[in-house]
C-alpha cells in the first residue's frame, strides 16, 4: 500500500460533538513491531490544542479523537 493509499482509504465510521472515530484499514495489519510507533504518534496529535485524548485500536484499525467541540468541529 502506498503512502497515498494509506490516507485516501480511511473512513468516519462515528461522530458525536466532541468525538470522532476513523477506520484506517492500515492499521489493522499493522505489524507487531511497527505497533511501538503508535503511542508517539499519538502523542503528537494530542498536542494540538482542543484535543483531549486519542487512542488507536490496531485490532480493528480505528483511531478516537476526544476533543473540545467549543474549539474545533
């Protein structure tokens, strides 16, 4: 899969005010050893100011976004 695969295949699978949920099928065949990259990854999208917490499930290949929905929508 290439790089523009990748970020052209994901999909909002949920939405509330202050939560999103996205299918990134890559991430479901994520390697065991590429799954160490995933905790600094998130790390970086939380910096962003407005978002509270972001967790990725490798298993089904979902990332939540937690974030203020006031700052961002």
């Amino acid at each position: 899969m290439t790089l523009s695969n990748f970020f052209s295949a994901y999909r909002v699978v949920h939405r509330l005010a202050g939560r999103i949920r996205i299918h990134i099928p890559a991430l479901s065949g994520l390697p065991a050893g590429w799954q160490k990259y995933l905790k600094p990854a998130t790390e970086v999208i939380i910096l962003k100011k407005s978002i509270h917490a972001v967790e990725v499930q490798p298993v089904s290949g979902s990332l939540r976004i937690d974030y203020d929905p006031q700052k961002l929508d």
